[in-house]
C-alpha cells in the first residue's frame, strides 16, 4: 500500500461499520456457544441485557420515559440496517412495525457471500435480548412483547394498570439487575 488512504464517503462507512458490528457479533456468538453451549448464551443474554439496561439509565434524558427511550433505541437500531420500521404511538403504549427486518436482510446477503452464521436466524436471539432489556429497564407497569411475522416483527410496548396479572412476565420492566 502506498499514500494516503482517501476518507471514506458517509455511506461506505456505514457499511464498513455494520460489517465489524456484524463480525464480532458472531465471533462472540460462536464463541460462547463452542465453549460454553446454550448455558452459556442464557449467561451472555443475562449479561448483555444488565449492561445494556445500566447503559441506558445513564443515558435516558430526563424529559423522556425510559419506555419510549428503550423503544426509540430499537427503531434506531433496525433502522441501522436499513429496516423498514415504522412506529405507531398508542393510548396504551407503542408499536414497532418492522415488516422487512434490515438485519435478517443483511444477515441473508452474508450467508450469500460465504460468512458461516452461528444462528439461522437472528430473530430468536434478538426477541430474548430485547425482552431482557426492556425487563431491566422499562417502567414496572410497561409489558414489552415481539411477534415474528415473515421476515420481519412486530414490538409492542404496552402500559398496564399496576397490580394486573403481567407479574412473573419475563418481559415485565424493571427485573432485578
């Protein structure tokens, strides 16, 4: 190689980005799963979503709900893959259409090229993540809930009144850290 490596325009980067994402993702995927199996995905899940759920406490602004920041959160990070998410706001809660998932997409265009995927499919995976999240960090009286649906989801963010039958939902905010 020689000179100077002319910048990146803005939508090379945000590729070369998804891309190192995407690689120490699965590296950590088949990792953990070579050397520690399913219990060891159960543990990293229970680790990622305390740390996540830390992270976004410390971030939350003020004047916003930790429900809608942890709903925003993952719009944002569908919307990093180019999903076509759209959010609905409700009397109840929120909902996050997601019909044509951006990371099942690019995951697919991955496979295509010859990259070996730990899972063969995402969905599963980041349905238990952001359940366990959304468990640590949204309000107690906020259900959190994901339906597949094609090759895309639907979130649902949804208040309760509180002391209704949602108690011992792994989806209930606020679990213990």
């Amino acid at each position: 190689m020689t000179g100077e490596p002319s910048p990146l325009d803005p939508a090379d980067k945000v590729d070369l980005w998804r891309q190192r994402f995407f690689e120490a993702q699965a590296a950590a995927e088949e990792f953990i799963l070579g050397e520690h199996g399913e219990e060891g995905l159960a543990a990293w899940i229970e680790a990622n979503s305390r740390i996540t759920a830390q992270l976004l406490r410390a971030q939350r602004p003020a004047e916003v709900s930790a429900t809608d920041h942890f709903m925003t959160r993952l719009q944002r990070q569908l919307l990093l893959y180019d999903s076509a998410v759209t959010s609905e706001p409700r009397p109840s809660g929120t909902v996050l259409r997601n019909p044509d998932c951006g990371i099942l997409r690019y995951r697919r265009r991955a496979a295509r090229a010859g990259v070996v995927l730990t899972f063969s499919s995402p969905c599963p995976y980041c349905q238990e993540l952001n359940t366990a999240i959304a468990a640590r960090y949204v309000e107690p009286e906020v259900t959190v809930s994901c339906e597949q649906a094609g090759d895309g989801c639907t979130w649902r963010a949804e208040s309760h009144a509180p002391g209704e039958d949602a108690a011992g939902s792994p989806q209930r905010g606020r679990a213990g850290d």
